[in-house]
C-alpha cells in the first residue's frame, strides 16, 4: 500500500513485523496505536520532498496559526540496531517532552510531531517560555495518526 504519491516521497524506510514494533514498544513503555503500527509495518517511516504542510491553530502559550512543514516520519528500528533517527530522537527528547508521548515525526526546526497511546498528535515547539514538559505547550494536529496522516499537504511553490 502506498500511503503518498511518489513526487512527495524522497524515501520509504524498511517496512517493520510486528514483532520488531513491539520490541520498541516496549522499551519505550507505550502501546502504539494500530493505524500506527500499520503504517510502520508497510512503510517503516518516510523521508519526504516539498511535501507535509499541516495548518494548526495555537494554544494559550502560542496562541496564532502556524504551518507546520513534515521532513520525515520517523524510521523506527529496534533498539538493538545503531542507526535509528527514532532511537536518537528519543534519547534526545527524554525529560523534555510531556510523559505519555513518544516522537513520530520531524519539522526540520527542532520542533517535533509527538503522538499519545491514545493516538492524539501533537505539535510539540521545543522554544517556548511555559517549559518543555508543560502539556499546556502542545499544540494538537489530530486525534489519530490516520487524521493526522490525511491532514498531510504538498508545500507551495512560491
């Protein structure tokens, strides 16, 4: 199944088994959500070109509207395997992110797309002055990976 049209995609990761999910699952402490790990069992994470555009309103610590530009959802590989853009975002944000939440993509600022158990996305801005853990920092993009998927744009050419 392709989940993009080839002209945005750079490049699809190795596609996971279950098995290896739930071997990161694990050691994260999160069961991921079944739209999730579906994706992940077909693609194993996208690199993409010109392409993730997703609108969002604020919230009360950034209250406009902002345009969020995906570079790629994460590969994920598990823990025992060097090279893992999820593993090294994971080490990198851990005691920064609100509890509960795990890293599924990038916006090429620093900033990331986090995801719940429960499926919720967020837009996580690792710049604000309310502090990195405060859940009132997150700005919600969807409430499942599959919407969050569907809100995904082509950026402008301007």
């Amino acid at each position: 199944m392709r989940y993009f049209s080839d002209e945005f995609v750079r490049s699809y990761h190795v596609p996971l088994s279950r098995n290896q999910i739930e071997v990161v699952s694990e050691a994260v402490g999160i069961a991921f959500p079944e739209d999730y790990v579906a994706f992940m069992k077909t693609t194993g994470g996208v690199t993409f070109k010109d392409f993730g555009l997703i609108p969002i309103n604020g919230t009360p610590a950034k209250p406009h509207h902002v345009a969020i530009i995906i570079d790629e959802i994460l590969p994920m590989k598990p823990s025992s395997e060097l090279a893992s853009v999820f593993w090294d975002e994971w080490e990198c944000i851990q005691g920064r992110i609100p509890a509960g939440f795990f890293p599924i993509a990038l916006d090429g600022f620093g900033n990331r797309i986090l995801m719940s158990a429960s499926g919720q996305c967020v837009f996580w801005d690792h710049e604000v002055d309310d502090g990195e853990q405060e859940p009132s920092i997150l700005m919600t993009i969807a409430s499942s990976f599959s919407q969050f998927l569907n809100l995904l744009r082509p950026v402008p050419n301007d």
